[in-house]
C-alpha cells in the first residue's frame, strides 16, 4: 500500500483516503477508498501520520487507525523462570528469593496465566523458552552463583545454586485499518486534533495534540512504532500572557515537519508553544503570534516554510516563516501583522499544508482543492483548482482534510485530470508496442550507422569531430577528437603528439563531475587503462558519450550472444549504474568466451543509486541513498538504444558534507590557505577540492533542496596536521582546524527503466541467482531497522512482484545472505548471533552452535558488513577483513586481510567476487584445517583479477 495518504471526512461524518503517490504506475492503489468505524460512529474530524490516522467522533471520543504495513507491529514479552538448588535437585524458589517467576530484574513478579492485552493486540503464540546457544544450555538455563550476581553461565558449575529460563511470548497489533478509541485514565472528550513534528521526533514517534472539552490543549504520550495509540494524555499549561484573555483554545495546528503548535482561541487569536523538542516535548512558554491585518482568525495551517490562515471575513492569507538552521524550529517573532499577503477572497473553509508546503483544503461548497503551481520561488501559488474524484465516491462533501504526511514537491497532473491517468497508461504501451518492433527489426541490421548531433562538428564521410579537453598528467589541454569506423584520433597544435586509440579497444565510459574548476568529465576505459575527456558542458558531453556507447553497444551485438548469462552490474561511486557484459566470441574458435571484468564492455544505465543486485531471468534490483528501492523492467535490453521509451520515475536525495579547512599561521592565528597542502585544499568536497560554498550539480537532473549550506556543527575539529585525525578541543589545540557544512540536493529523472517498489527504507537487497521450483524468483530485503522481508511473485512478467511478506525474528539483524540452491536466509544479528531459516519454512530459526567470537569482536556501529556464501560456506566482510565460514564443519578461519577491501559477493557459480582495489574472482579457497577446529586461509586458488576496477565503483553485482 502506498506509504502516504491524504485524508478527509465527508459531511456524513466517513472517514476516506486518498493515495498520495506521485507516480500512479507505482501502486495498485490510486482510487478513494472510505474507512468508516465499524461501530457506525460519525467521524468529525481527522489527522495522519505517515503510519497511523487520529480521529475525534461526534461523542468526543479519539479514535486510531493503524494502516497495514510491511513490518509487523509486535512486542515481545519476556517471563524469568527462577530455580534454587537445595535438596540435591533444582526446585523453586525459596521464601526470601525472587518470585518463581518475574521480570528480569526480579522485583516485579509476573502471572504466565495472565492474557488481557490492550484493544488492538492480540498474542502470536504461547510461551515458549527462548534459546541462545552462547548463553544458554540445551534445555534454555543459565547458571550463577547468586540471582544478584551479573555473571550468567551456559554450564552448571560446582558452585553454582541458581537458575533461570527465559519464556517469551509475542503479542502483534492486529487491528490495522480498524478504528480503535484511545484509552484514557480519566475518560476525557476532546473537540480538535492536531499532529506533526516528525522531521524532529525520532522514527515512528510524533506529537499529537488535542482540545478537550474543557477548553484546554493536551498532548498524547508515547507515540511511536510500537505503541501507535500512545499510553495518555499530558495537559499543557493554560495560555497567560499580559494583555491577552486566553481562556479558551478552539483551534490547533502543528507543522508537520517542525514542532511548531498553533492555537486559535475563541476570538480568532493565535498563539504558539515555544521550547517544544524530543526532550521537552510539551514546550516551555507560550507566545503570541500576529494575525493578519489583525483580523480574527478561523482556521490556520503550518508547514516547514509558510504559514496559511483564513480570517473570519472569508479571505485566505499567506507568509513566509523562517526557520533557525541551528536548532530547526520556526522563528515566528518574525511575523508581522502586515507581512501577510492575500491570496484570495472567500471560497475556501479548510486548509492543510504538507510538509513541503503544498496546500491542500475544502471550499465553500465541500469540494477538495488544491493550490497548483507552488514552487521555492512561488511559495504562494498561483491558484485553487478541483481535484477529481476517483472511484467509486463521487459528487461528496467534505468536512475536515488533513495532508501532513504527505511529502511529494509537486502535485501529480493525474490529481486534477480525469483522463491524464489512463491516457498515460495508453500511450506508455503503444511505446512499448512501437520499442518492440523498432528492436526486433534493428536486431536484423548489422554494423549501424552512428550518428552525433553536434552544432559544431564536421560530419564529412562518416568522421566526427569533437572539440574538448584531454587531460594530461594533473591538467587539461584543448584538443579534437576525430572518430570514423575504426579509429579515434586526439590532435591539437604542432607541440602535441597525436594519439590514437582503436574503437574496437574502447570497453566502456563513464561520466563524472569534477567541481574545481568546474567540468564535466568523461571517463574512457579501454582495458587496464583509461582517458579523461573534459567539457564545458553537459550537452557537449551527452553528445560525445551517446556517440561512443553507440560504437560499445554496436561491437557487443556482433561479438555475443548470451550477454545476459555472462555480465555484471557496477554502481560507480557517483551512483551511476552500468551493465558489463563478459560474453565475446572467440576470434579463433568462433565460440562465446569469458573475458575477464577489467577488459569488459560495459553501457551505461539512467539512474542513480547506492548498491545493486542481479539474479535469475535478468532480475535486477537497486536501492537509493534514501532507501527506495526499484527493480528494472523486464522489457528493458541495455543493447537496445531506445531508452526512452521507458518513463517510470526515480527520485533519489543525497547530502552533500563540505569541510572548511583553516591553518595557523604567524602572528594571525588560523587563516583560510591557498593552493593544496598533503592533498587537502581549502575547501574538500567528496575528498576533492571544491569552491567555497559551490552550488554546481552534476546534471541537469540534479536540483537544491537547501536555498544554502549550513552549518552541521559550530564546534572546529583540530590536528597537527592537515591530513591527519581530527579531534574536537576545548584547548583549541593543533596547528589545523577544521568544520563541516552540508545542503541537501535532489536526484530526479523521468525516462528510466526503474520502476520504483514500495517499500520501509531499506539497508539492501539480495536477488536469487537461480528461479525457485514455481518459477518465481526469491527477492530478499533488509530494512533499515533491521527487519526481512520477502518479495513475493517476482517473474519475468511480474519484474516489481505482487507484496511483502516479513520473516519474523526476534532481534535485529546486521546482514543477511540469500542461499538460493537450498532457498535459505542467512542472517548475523546485532549481537553477532548467526542463524538460517528456509524461506517457505513455518519453524523457529536455527542457530549456528559453533564460537564466533572471532568475527564478533570485529564488530561495531561504524563497521561496515557483508555476508555471502555457496552451499554452506558463508564469507563475512567486516571493514578490509573477511572470514571463511564453514557451516558444516562448523570451523571458521582466521581473518584475512585485503587492500580496500570493500564488498564481497558470490555469483550463481560459487565463486566469490572481491572489490577492493581491484575486482578479484576467486573461484577457490584452500583452508588447512587444526585439530582445535580452527582454520586459516592458506592460499586463494584460481584468481581472476580485473585491474584498477574497483576504485571507481561501490557496489558490484554478478550473475
């Protein structure tokens, strides 16, 4: 279902839905869809969190829904079964002990037979004794001396009188898209709700707020992932401030972003609650905010930078809020009473803006509008415009509306078109059609003509001319490049000696920005070596890199035939991705051959992402900086050139750190230096020199999110060298500082084969190279939360899947590793536990026996982690060392270093694949095995190394 709704209340008091995506192609779900209280209850008005809608009903009662969601909502409960030795056997415990059973701690006794959960719960399961096997004997005990000592053994000593069995027990939210009443200690009634803050709580929690009958504003306690309906209510302090009677709060607001709360009093007032934060989330003080033209206002909405009211006279009012960069709340004393702007004059009655200040609301006649045309620039729009109805609720009114969850920078067309939706659909498949028949007749032409536009070239007898810059040792010099059939030639004046290089010899390109001085570069492998082509512009080198992926594309078609069955898919360190194939004939056997990565051809793909993974059927799937993850279409050939017919939507957000670089220098102290010291300039971006608060991008697919850089910390850092580590110093001491700036920027592109999948934020994914008995294919994920889940019903035609199913555990997990000859998921928990499961198995997992406090040592929050593996042997990644684990021998080697080591990955062959500084295709390992069951790695067999491959890249894919 799709992670963001719109939610509104019609006259006949119905909650609805409408889903906020911003591609419809997306999700299954774009139509209305109406939610009303199984009870019958009239619903008066509503607000929504990105997982949960709040609701007050005509008896006053606040109601929750909780929307259906990948991740399981569960607790786990935990029982200690307490015993004493006495009498030569283990009994209960004794009088003056702890109960026989409790907490952990021992002072709070606990009931097994007690089953009452709150309204929405339910239990998963009985209880059941929990199992470790480095802490826990076969039977689940630990032994200790003493209950009070901290030590706890898995074996029985001479010595040891107590015991103690963990039982667990899981209860889950089942009641989602059910309304349920909140409970309430002292049966409250409330008139108005109001929800947000979440850009400053953390993950899952917000603040909501409420009126209760008796005029006061409340807040609801403990909102978060797993308690959504929160424990109770916490009353705020009533509004005092001289000059204003503010008895009573009959409105209220809270920006969805920051924790900024409104209140409207009775008589068209407005105040603020200043202080509120994680901490202090009920805020300190109370603050008076003017209303405009100081007329009374009636309703009133807030979202990261505007503030929209309407007055008592039917004008709509719009300003500008600025916001503290440091501490990210709003600066509302900046607010005049003249600072508003009007908007328009009557017509609209409801009003809700959206985290990126767009505006929905409710007119006069109970239609949903929208405000069109909102920008940075154009914060206020230009007008209101109707929305359509879809489904099956149409001609409707409506009472309450409320957008805050919603993200998306600007309204879909389809939102305000009846027709744009389907007419979209129609025309995207008689593309397709078109694609299709346009490949399978360009499949029978060999040796295409390529063809460069290019306002300044010569294009005589099938030779272009493109006029760049070459690089040469540490700069750049101006050049033309000449390109016919067979050669490509780099000349300039009488000092410079020509170069040629065969086109045949060009393996791959890839493009890259460089910001000082700012170009950008085009990157030319030709195996083993490689050429760096500069450009005063993206157009110019758009032109260029078509023209050679046009001479790469043409020589992989007539040189194989398999090229899916032997390639590889790289994301570069810039998040461009690109398909290398490993399939080429044979000059001398006339047969397909293997050809080693490093002097492999490769294309590049539109897209941008973090790591990527490939398996069976073509299946590719990859996963964003901001954890989306998307899958390629099934219909997409990187052989085919016709890339445009393919217009699924990608988005992607990456925050750009900057670090500010100072030395000392006599009698001056610390002063901004010129040129480049050790490798370190004045200004470093990405570990490269770059301007003084630059605002270049990569491409024109890149855009702002920030209007400017921030400061991430006011503090300086200190080393005594300019390279060296740096440290924060109260003594100020080192002969170097330096500090760190950051701005957000915004990856968007509509032409690309990746069809976004909704999912939670995701760590990674992991792709079956093999197709199960049903023919479907096994897609793994893990969230960043640490939580599985299985993609079901992916195939050839269905390339996205139909839904999520979740592997349940009781902790969190590191990393995992799809098995797919068996079908199994391994998994290394947080606290190194290893464990495997069948992925169609109903059984609790299986713990590996075996001491791994080897690798676990290793571990930490900054460490990063790989775990791949073939047939019972797992290969684990911690930093720039790996580990070989014999599952079936249970023995584990001993660790392995290698230069930048940085992934580790297995293709369907069993051969493990390296990326340091090089990719190294290992395909065996010889271990010699000890008596005392250790192992260490004697010598990497049959190696396969692709030079200088691995530095440019950041995740590597095989087949």
């Amino acid at each position: 279902m799709p992670a963001e709704y719109i939610w509104i209340v019609s006259e006949n008091g119905v909650p609805c839905r409408i889903p906020a995506v911003q591609d419809p192609r997306c999700t299954s779900e774009v139509d209305w869809q109406e939610v009303p209280c199984s009870d019958g209850s009239s619903i008066l008005t509503i607000v929504s969190s990105a997982t949960s809608a709040f609701a007050i009903d005509k008896t006053g009662r606040a109601l929750v829904l909780v929307l259906p969601t990948h991740i399981a909502i569960r607790e786990r409960v935990e029982i200690y079964a307490n015993q004493r030795w006495y009498l030569f056997r283990w009994a209960n415990t004794l009088f003056l002990d702890r109960p026989r059973f409790s907490d952990e701690t021992g002072r709070i006794p606990i009931d097994p037979s007690y089953n009452e959960v709150e309204p929405g719960w339910s239990w998963e399961e009985p209880w059941s004794t929990h199992f470790d096997p480095r802490k826990f004997d076969s039977e689940g005990w630990q032994y200790s001396h003493f209950f009070l000592s901290g030590k706890w053994e898995k074996k029985c000593g001479s010595f040891h009188y107590v015991r103690r069995k963990i039982f667990k027990r899981h209860m889950r939210y089942t009641a989602h898209d059910q309304w349920i009443e909140m409970s309430s200690e002292d049966g409250m009634m409330f008139t108005e709700l109001a929800i947000g803050g979440m850009d400053v709580m953390e993950e899952g929690e917000s603040l909501l707020f409420a009126i209760g009958t008796d005029g006061n504003v409340y807040r609801r306690e403990d909102i978060q992932t797993n308690q959504p309906s929160g424990s109770d209510w916490d009353k705020l302090p009533k509004i005092k401030l001289k000059g204003f009677d503010a008895d009573e709060v009959i409105l209220i607001a809270v920006s969805p972003s920051l924790a900024t709360l409104l209140c409207i009093t009775w008589d068209g007032k407005m105040f603020s609650r200043r202080g509120i934060s994680r901490r202090t989330p009920s805020g300190v003080t109370w603050q008076n905010i003017p209303t405009p033209r100081n007329k009374a206002v009636i309703c009133a909405s807030i979202g990261t930078r505007t503030l929209w009211c309407i007055t008592a006279d039917g004008s709509v009012w719009f300003t500008r809020v600025q916001v503290g960069e440091k501490r990210k709340e709003h600066l509302l004393e900046s607010i005049s009473a003249s600072g508003y702007q009007l908007v328009t004059q009557g017509g609209i009655c409801k009003v809700t803006v959206t985290k990126n200040d767009q505006v929905f609301c409710i007119s006069t006649s109970g239609k949903i509008e929208v405000r069109t045309g909102i920008e940075k620039e154009e914060p206020s729009g230009k007008r209101f415009e109707k929305i359509i109805d879809r489904g099956e609720i149409v001609d409707q009114k409506w009472i309450s509306i409320n957008a805050g969850a919603v993200t998306f920078s600007q309204i879909p067309e389809f939102f305000m078109s009846s027709t744009s939706l389907q007419s979209k659909f129609e025309i995207l498949e008689r593309l397709q059609e078109a694609s299709d028949r346009s490949w399978t007749a360009m499949k029978n032409i060999k040796g295409a003509e390529i063809e460069l536009e290019n306002d300044a070239d010569q294009n005589m007898d099938n030779i272009k001319l493109i006029r760049c810059q070459f690089k040469i040792g540490d700069g750049f010099r101006s050049v033309n490049v000449w390109i016919n059939d067979t050669h490509m030639e780099i000349s300039a004046d009488e000092k410079f000696t020509k170069k040629q290089i065969e086109v045949c010899a060009i393996k791959s390109v890839l493009p890259s920005f460089q910001r000082l001085p700012q170009k950008y570069l085009l990157k030319i492998f030709t195996g083993g070596e490689s050429e760096c082509f500069a450009f005063t512009d993206e157009k110019s080198r758009g032109s260029f890199h078509a023209c050679l992926e046009s001479i790469i594309r043409d020589h992989i078609l007539s040189s194989t035939r398999s090229s899916f069955g032997e390639s590889m898919w790289s994301v570069s360190c810039e998040g461009i991705v690109r398909w290398h194939c490993f399939a080429e004939m044979s000059k001398e056997s006339g047969y397909e051959k293997r050809v080693n990565p490093g002097v492999s051809r490769g294309l590049t793909i539109d897209g941008h992402f973090e790591s990527i993974d490939c398996g069976a059927k073509r299946a590719v799937w990859a996963m964003n900086g901001t954890g989306s993850l998307y899958s390629l279409s099934s219909k997409f050939d990187p052989l085919d050139s016709h890339e445009t017919y393919f217009d699924f939507k990608m988005v992607d957000q990456v925050t750009l750190r900057m670090f500010e670089y100072q030395k000392t220098a006599i009698f001056r102290g610390f002063i901004t230096f010129q040129g480049v010291q050790k490798g370190i300039s004045a200004w470093m971006c990405d570990g490269k020199p770059c301007p003084p608060s630059f605002s270049s991008l990569p491409s024109t697919n890149w855009s702002w999110i920030d209007a400017k850089w921030q400061l991430e910390d006011d503090k300086w850092e200190y080393s005594n060298e300019i390279d060296g580590v740096y440290v924060a110093s109260e003594k100020e001491q080192g002969r170097a500082r330096r500090r760190s700036w950051f701005r957000r920027a915004r990856f968007e592109s509509n032409k690309t084969p990746w069809c976004h999948v909704e999912a939670p934020s995701i760590q990674c994914i992991r792709v079956a190279k093999t197709e199960s008995l049903d023919g479907t294919i096994a897609v793994v994920a893990l969230t960043k939360d640490g939580h599985i889940l299985k993609r079901t019903g992916v195939d050839r035609e269905k390339f996205t899947g139909q839904n999520w199913q979740q592997i349940l555990v009781d902790f969190p997990i590191a990393c995992i590793h799809l098995e797919w000859e068996e079908e199994m998921i391994w998994c290394v928990t947080t606290d190194g536990l290893t464990m495997l499961k069948h992925l169609e198995s109903t059984e609790d997992w299986e713990h590996l026996d075996m001491d791994v406090t080897s690798i676990t040592r290793h571990f930490t929050s900054k460490n990063s982690f790989d775990l791949t593996g073939y047939s019972g042997i797992l290969f684990a990644r911690i930093n720039n060392i790996i580990f070989r684990i014999d599952t079936t021998e249970e023995t584990i080697s001993d660790a392995y270093p290698m230069d930048n080591l940085q992934q580790a990955v297995v293709d369907r062959r069993g051969s493990i694949c390296i990326r340091g500084a090089n990719i190294t295709v290992v395909r065996e390992w010889r271990v010699f095995s000890y008596t005392d069951r250790k192992a260490t790695i004697i010598a990497l067999g049959r190696v396969e190394r692709a030079s200088s491959m691995g530095i440019e890249l950041k995740s590597v894919a095989f087949y």
